[in-house]
C-alpha cells in the first residue's frame, strides 16, 4: 500500500503496521488435520481473519488523516489522473 502524499509519518507507521498484520496473516499456513472438526476449524480461523480486517478497516475508516484524504478527493472527483 501506499499512503497519499502529505500523509503524515503516524499514519504512514500505521500502514506499514498493517500491512505486516495482513502479510502475517496471509504467510502464516494454517493445517486442518482432524478431518471430523475441519469444518468448524475452518470457520474459526476465516471469521478470525474477517474481524481482524474489519477492525484495521474501520479504524482506518477513523482516521483524521483518511478523513482528510476524502475530502481532497472530493473536490478533485472529475479531475483526469492522465494530467498528473
């Protein structure tokens, strides 16, 4: 990911933050060996990851610097990205 410029150091941590929580999440391998409770395992560690990713959404969500970000993009929403 990559931060907008003019976002702060803080928010910049804070991706790079998440970023290795998802790149964990998504590098770690997970077995299901027992074959009676691989369903519910399953389940578990998925809903696990969905509220994980709910959390550092909604908290980005939060953030004065995304606020920020939203209302530059607002002003620019028929601005042609070719004429960067």
């Amino acid at each position: 990911m990559c931060a907008p410029k003019g976002w702060g150091a803080s928010c910049r941590k804070r991706l790079r933050s998440t970023e290795s929580l998802l790149m964990d999440s998504t590098d770690s391998s997970v077995s299901f060996d027992e074959a009676d409770t691989r369903d519910a395992e399953m389940h578990s560690v998925i809903d696990e990851w969905i509220d994980n990713l709910v959390a550092a959404v909604d908290e980005a969500r939060a953030s004065e610097q995304f606020q920020a970000w939203l209302d530059v993009q607002q002003r620019f929403h028929d601005y042609s990205y070719r004429l960067w």
